[in-house]
C-alpha cells in the first residue's frame, strides 16, 4: 500500500499508478474551499478528492470503496479515531 500526496502542489485530481506488487495507492488532492448542501442550506466546506486506485486481481472493488468509506467517516468524526 503506498499513500501519495499531491496536495501541496494544487493537484485538485489525479489518478496514481499502483506500483507491484503492492495491491493499491491511495492518492490525496488539495482541500479547496467547495459549496457542499447542509441541512437544507447551501454552505463553504473544505473539501478534498481522494483517489483509491487498486489492483482488481489482488482487492475487490467493493471492499475498496468500504474502505474509502470508513476513511471518509474518521476525517469528517476525527473523535472516533479515539475510540
């Protein structure tokens, strides 16, 4: 598994490359200021693209887009990191 960070040259998406024989790349954007719907409102957020890219033969896409949501859960509840 390798985690690569493009952020912090205005990367807003991009797709890495997975390098073998690791089984997927996580890749981190930027945070930009987006309009985001909140309880019927419309508000800025910071928001950031992460882009999962894995090999099929290795991890099932299903399992990959569980663990995207379970990163997507701790960075918006960071308490739960925690528990």
């Amino acid at each position: 598994f390798t985690l690569t960070i493009l952020g912090m040259f205005g990367m807003q998406s991009f797709s890495p490359i997975v390098n073998p024989p690791e089984a997927c790349i996580l890749g981190v954007n930027t945070i930009v200021e987006k309009p985001a719907a909140v309880n019927g409102s419309v508000v800025i957020r910071p928001m950031s693209v992460l882009s999962l890219v894995a090999d099929h033969r290795i991890l099932d896409g299903a399992e990959a887009a569980r663990f995207l949501a379970r990163i997507r859960e701790m960075v918006e509840n960071p308490w739960l990191l925690l528990l």
